[in-house]
C-alpha cells in the first residue's frame, strides 16, 4: 500500500524518464495518480454503444487480486449522435477498475493459479469477451434484484467497459456506491444471531450484522437460480473475507445493502483452500463436475430464470444475446484441459481459438510484437515450442520476449552496444522501480531524486539493503530515522501528558475519524464530544498518557536482558552464535509472555489510581486487565461500557480493528474477521460481566468441592495452611469480596 505523504509530483516526473522517446522499449506505469486524465474508447453495457471518453482520476481506492480502483469523474463523453448510455454523465462520479493488480506479487500469485487452471492468462484482464461477460453478467443480476430483493439499487450498476493501453488491461466503469461497511455493535446477547435466517431483528443488537448474513445469503440464492454458482463465491459467507462485497448504502432513502463486486480474483483450485469456505465450494463443485472454479455460469439455466419473469427482463434479449457470444468466445479463448479436454486436438476450430486467446495474452504481457503474433497465429511448430517454453522458470519469460519481440531485441542490443542507449534504459528502469519505492515509503522525496539522478547507485542499493523490509532498509539509509521517530513518539506522549489541549484535540480527531469511517453516527458523534469535559473522560486521557509510555517498556526490559544474557554466555566461554541465540530468544519471549514488565506498570498505575481515589468500583474491570499484555490498552474502554456504551464500542472498535487490518485478505476491513475480533474484546466481557454472580458462584463451590476433600485428608501443617490459602484466595475472595464490591451501587 501506498505511503500517504508520497509526493505525487515527484511520481509523475519519474514516471516520464520511464517514456523516454529514445528508447525502443519502455516500461508500462504500475498504477495512476490523482489528477491523471484517461482518454478512452468505451463500449456501453447496454446498449453495446461505441464512443470516446475521458475519465480523470479524482482518488486511488486501492487493489488486489482482481485489480486496481478508482474513483474517476467523467470529464468528457463523446457519442454518436442521437445516442446515450444510461447512467454515463458528464461530471459524475464512477468507481473505475482497471483488471491488473498493482502489486507485483499479487499479480505473478493470480497469474499463476489461474493458469493452473485454465492454462492461459487472465482473461478478464487480456480477452475482449471475458470483460464483456462478466459486465453483462452483473447488469443481469442487477435487473434480478428486483425479483429478490424488490430493487435494483441492490446491485451496483455497470455502464461501460474499455481497453487502457497503458496498463495493457482491460477496465470497467461502473456505479460510484457512496455507503460504509457496517458498524461493530454493541450486543449483549450475541447468540441470538446465530439464528440469523429466523430472528426478529427487533430482538437483536446485532441488527446489521444479521441484516448483511441475510443479504449475502439471498445474493447465494439468487446466483445459484440464476446459474451462476462460481460467482456466488463472492458473497459466500463462510470465506471469511467475502463480506467487504457489499456495502450499506447511505447515497439512497431505503439506506439497504449493496452487492458492488462481481470479479473474482483468484481461481479456486481443488488443492488450494484459501479460506474455510473453499472447501465447501471445492467438494460443490467437484459434484457439478468442476475441478477448477472461477466464473463458469450455465447459460441455459439463465435463460430459464430470464424466462420465469417476463415482467422484470421484457427488454433483455440484446444483452442475454451478446452474453452468449461473448461467453463462448471467452470459453474457448484458453486451453482449459478440465472442460475442453483432448477436444483441441481433433477440433480444429477450437485449436484455432485457443491459439488466437493464448496470442492475445501474450500481446498484453509484452512478449511479443504484432508481426510475430500473426506468425503464431497459424499455430504449428512454431506456436507449440513458444507455449511450453514459457514454462521454463524465470528463463521461460526471458526467452519468449527475446525470441518474439522484434524491438526488444534491439533494445537489449543498444543496451550491450551503445553506451549512451545504456545509461538512458539504466535511468529509465531506475526510475521505473523508484516510484514504487518512494509510494511505499521506503526512500523519501530527496533520497529518491538522487537515486533517480544516479541510477549505479540506485541498482546497488536494490540488490543489497534494497532487499530489506521496509523498516530495515529505512533505517539502513538513515538511522537518523529511527532516533527521529523515537524523539517524536516521547514528545508526543509528554505533550499528551501535560496538555489538556492536546488530549482533547486528539481525542476530538478520533472521534471524527470514527464518524468518517461509519463506526459512529452523527448522533454518536456529537453526544461523545459534548461529554468530553466530564471527570471520567478527562481521567480516561491522563491515563491514555501513561499506558502510552508503558508502550516501550518491554522492549526496552527485554533488550537490556538478552544483553546481560548474551554478555553471561560470552564471559563463560560461550560461542557468538550461542549468545545472538539466547538474545534473540528472550526478546521473543518477551513478545509472547501473557504479562510484561509493561504491562505491568501499567496495571500497578491502575492500582495506585484505586488507592489514591479510594475508589475500587470505578476501576474493577480496568485493573485485572491492565496487567494483561495487549488486551490491557482495552481496560479503560472495557471499563466505559456501561456509563458510556457509544464511546466504549467506538474505542474498542478502533483498537481492535487496527490490529486485525494487520493481517493480510482477513484483516480487510468490513471482513468477519475484524467483527470476531471486536466480539471477542468488547461484546464477549460485557456478556460475562452479566453473568459474573454465577460464574463466581460456581467458580467457589468448585474449589470447595475440589480442594475440601483435600483439606480433610492433609498430612501436615503445612499442606493444611497452603490448600487453605489458595481456596480463600482463589476460589472465595472472587465471589465473596470481589462480587459485592463490583455489584455496589454508586454512591451520590
């Protein structure tokens, strides 16, 4: 992901070196700025309408497997007279994906699986028909919304599709769906959702949640009526990171839900599960006699669907006809052994088509020229030794594109022969690979100029440190960095510290961030601010203060003991290995440790509060947790829940979901993951919490009943003093000091 405060200006003059005019071959940009302006040619969903437009990049929203997003205004439409693409105006807004990933890895991983798969490249990037199916597809099921769910707003709308000649890719213009993911709610009884499909959600707080399980599971439904099974995998809830597909609009009246992708990224093979649900949809498929799954619909069945209801697809026919054209095509563009099988060989039309799509891959990967591209063509000798070279590792490309491409050729000749055509291709490829870096972060806005102006330098450093994570390789330039970043940390929590200002200022503007995100409303928002100045909230932020400096104290503690221990180990003799083993095992356990010499300051902090204030009821669920590692920056949360609910949830929310976002695909947000996570910190202690007089009675009654009869029967003194201790201590403090005191009513 892009570093935020990247400079865009530097990308775009680093993305000109890239073109320079002299060179014969010139590097493709990985992705658009803001402020980019696309002329294009479209074709309209429907009606299938030619004509030129100009679409100008307002925001990048980000990519995966599938491809990259935008946020685009239409700033130029040109059409053949007396026509119109409904939906397509001028100065509107659209959400634009181009189908390329703008990641390096993600893409070799999607072109790999699919063409385990299907034995070619991704079609919906390279194949016309591809494309086009897939929309055609989309507006179908949007037009079926209306027999589902009584609406089309329940499927995101598509309008046009295009070539980018740039990215070598195809792209799509579809409905900009203003919306948010869902809210973390609050639930004091989450088990009432588990009976998602029959619960009356005036009798769950969980009312998005089920809300969303029941959308996702009717677009299931629908797909499957309709013939479209391997799409359904997009809102099949059971994959876990499916759910961020649909979004809760906020751009209509009835505010519903909103299906708005409908491109897979990845090919589902039998012995690759990529999430708990695969393996349903592995064993479903393989008894509709599919080994592989991606976006084979059946056509018939469609048709019989279309059928059913005259009333809502009386218009439909030119789609449904071009969907059939358009999806045979894209079927037979591609080798495909598991459902064309040994066919290619004894049909020579087919042979003839898969030729022609493997061609048009190939065209867009930059493998070959347009002169060799008719010679492969004709199929022959020719073709079959070019195909099964390509699965030669890392030479396999090397020599296609030497092989295929006139020009290439002469470029990698000019870079051996020429030296001035050398330097030019060494600054354009350093260029090329320096804005990647300086999005990412790795080099800031002067270290990238100067490695643009020394390209040596650049290559050098790409193939050593260059090598590095991020972090490493920042530090490794600079180390200055990491004292400046430790130098902002401290001043931060000393002016948190000592400024009220400050505190609430940064509060504030996490408060509004959580508006912005959709995890509060406007209601929410202003209530948690008019109570900013209360005694409990001011008390909150001092101690956010001191659980912020509590942050480095492990780190600091364990590296100081692996130290002393590393140093131990070589005074006795020990080898360097075996210290630099022992030092970076006591820092890994530090890590892992379930109580830290952190979290431990932080929890005694917590206890000195309770004693100074002479306040115990106030601070019983804060301090047990504050002694815990990670969960105890929740503790003061946790403790708001039941004077301020709206607060609580937001804060926990927002650390939980921070962690979570860590995690790559699962950790997306609005994925089921993040709302498990929050289930588990905020909703799951507030249900315990309701419970807690009968888990301590129980709890007690249990270590009578086990430590009694041991009691009765110890032998010595000793024995008898220790099993008592650790029965009143353990088992009847709990529910006989520590329930009454939590249970208490506040005192006016």
């Amino acid at each position: 992901m892009a570093k935020k405060n990247y400079s865009v200006e530097l990308c775009k003059t680093l993305e000109q070196q890239t073109q320079d005019p002299q060179l014969l071959i010139r590097h493709r940009p990985v992705r658009y700025e803001t402020g980019t302006v696309l002329p294009i040619d479209i074709t309209g969903v429907y009606p299938a309408i030619h004509g030129k437009a100009e679409l100008t990049i307002d925001k990048f929203l980000g990519g995966g497997f599938a491809g990259q997003v935008y946020r685009c205004k239409l700033t130029g439409l040109d059409l053949p007279e007396n026509t119109f693409i409904p939906g397509l105006e001028t100065g509107k807004r659209y959400a634009v994906k181009i189908v390329i990933p703008p990641n390096a890895f993600s893409r070799w991983f999607r072109n790999t699986t699919y063409w385990l798969a299907f034995q070619g490249p991704f079609s919906s990037q390279v194949n016309y028909g591809a494309c086009r199916a897939g929309l055609l597809w989309q507006k179908l099921v949007r037009r079926a919304g209306l027999v589902k769910f009584g609406r089309e707003t329940a499927v995101k709308d598509a309008y046009a599709s295009f070539w980018d000649a740039n990215l070598n890719a195809y792209g799509e213009i579809t409905e900009w769906v203003e919306g948010r993911m869902w809210k973390l709610e609050a639930d004091r009884d989450i088990s009432t959702r588990n009976d998602w499909k029959h619960v009356d959600v005036e009798n769950t707080e969980s009312l998005e949640y089920v809300e969303k399980r029941r959308f996702m599971n009717d677009m299931v439904e629908l797909m499957h009526e309709m013939g479209a099974p391997e799409f359904a995998r997009q809102y099949e809830w059971s994959t876990m990171k499916s759910q961020p597909n649909c979004m809760k609009r906020t751009d209509t009246d009835d505010g519903g839900l909103c299906a708005i992708d409908f491109r897979a990224g990845l090919a589902l093979l039998p012995w690759l599960p990529m999430s708990p649900g695969d393996f349903k949809l592995i064993i479903n498929g393989l008894k509709r006699g599919a080994l592989v799954q991606f976006d084979r619909c059946d056509l018939s069945k469609m048709e019989a669907y279309v059928a059913a209801h005259p009333d809502v697809f009386s218009d439909v026919q030119p789609m449904i006809d071009e969907l059939k054209v358009q999806d045979r095509a894209y079927r037979r563009s591609l080798p495909d052994f598991t459902h064309h099988g040994l066919r290619p060989f004894f049909d020579k039309s087919l042979k003839m088509d898969i030729i022609a799509g493997l061609v048009e891959g190939y065209l867009a990967d930059d493998l070959i020229d347009a002169e060799f591209a008719e010679k492969l063509r004709r199929g022959g000798l020719r073709f079959a030794a070019f195909y099964h070279i390509g699965g030669i590792p890392i030479l396999g490309k090397m020599i296609r594109q030497r092989w295929g491409s006139r020009a290439f050729r002469k470029h990698m000749l000019g870079i051996f022969t020429k030296p001035a055509y050398f330097k030019t291709a060494l600054k354009a490829r350093a260029a090329h690979d320096l804005t990647e870096w300086h999005r990412a972060g790795r080099t800031d806005e002067t270290r990238t100029r100067k490695l643009a102006d020394k390209p040596g330098l650049f290559f050098v450093e790409k193939f050593t440190i260059g090598r590095l994570p991020i972090g490493l390789h920042r530090f490794c330039i600079r180390p200055l960095i990491a004292w400046d970043g430790i130098v902002a940390f401290f001043k931060f929590i000393y002016l948190f510290a000592k400024d009220e200002a400050f505190r609430e200022k940064w509060f504030l503007d996490q408060v509004a961030e959580g508006e912005k995100d959709g995890m509060l409303t406007k209601e929410e928002h202003d209530h948690i601010v008019s109570i900013i100045k209360e005694p409990y909230i001011v008390k909150y932020l001092k101690s956010m203060a001191v659980h912020f400096c509590t942050i480095p104290v492990t780190q600091i503690v364990s590296v100081i003991t692996g130290a002393i221990v590393a140093g131990i180990i070589l005074s006795k003799g020990g080898t360097k290995t075996d210290a630099s083993l022992a030092f970076a095992g006591i820092i890994a356990l530090f890590q892992v440790t379930p109580i830290s010499p952190g979290s431990l300051c932080r929890g005694f902090y917590v206890v000195y509060l309770m004693i100074r204030e002479r306040n115990w009821r106030d601070y019983l669920v804060a301090a047990p947790l504050s002694f815990v590692k990670y969960i105890g920056y929740l503790a003061f949360p946790l403790q708001m829940t039941t004077t301020y609910p709206h607060l609580a949830r937001f804060l926990v929310s927002r650390r939980a979901t921070a962690f979570v976002h860590i995690i790559p695909v699962f950790g997306e947000h609005g994925a089921l993951l993040e709302h498990w996570v929050f289930d588990l910190f905020f909703n799951v202690p507030q249900i315990m919490g309701r419970h807690i007089r009968g888990i301590l009675t129980t709890w007690m009654l249990l270590g009578i009943a086990v430590l009694g009869p041991l009691l009765a029967f110890a032998e010595t003194s000793k024995g008898i003093v220790g099993l008592s201790i650790a029965l009143v201590a353990v088992f009847l403090c709990p529910r006989l000091v520590f329930y009454p005191i939590l249970s208490r009513k506040k005192q006016d």
